[in-house]
C-alpha cells in the first residue's frame, strides 16, 4: 500500500491544542483512536508540508 492506494475507510480528524502547549491531532475510524502531540513548531513543519501537497495537487489537477 502506499499513499496512493485509494481506500473505502471513514475516519474524523480533529486538531487543537492541549492544555500541555502542544498541538494534538485526534484521528478517530471506527474503534481507533490515535492522538499525536505535535511541539508548536513541529505542527507549524506539519502546516507546510500539507500547503505544499495541496499546490502540488491543484498543479496535477490542471493537467
């Protein structure tokens, strides 16, 4: 499997700070539940790097 790999799978994500000063995504399928703390500046790493993929998606779409 890879990033590419299309699945049939619902999950909800949920993204907030935590009352520790860290950024915590919360990603919810069905009985799993991952949260992962992130320090601010990871999560601000985390922030570009999902602004980039979106370019490069929008950059994919045009073609």
């Amino acid at each position: 499997m890879s990033i590419n790999t299309e699945r049939d799978v619902e999950a909800n994500l949920q993204i907030g700070p935590t009352d520790h000063g860290m950024v915590r995504l919360f990603i919810e399928a069905g009985s799993v539940e991952i949260p992962m703390d992130f320090d601010p500046e990871e999560a601000e790493e985390i922030a570009e790097e999902i602004r980039a993929a979106a370019a490069a998606a929008r950059g994919q779409k045009k073609r």
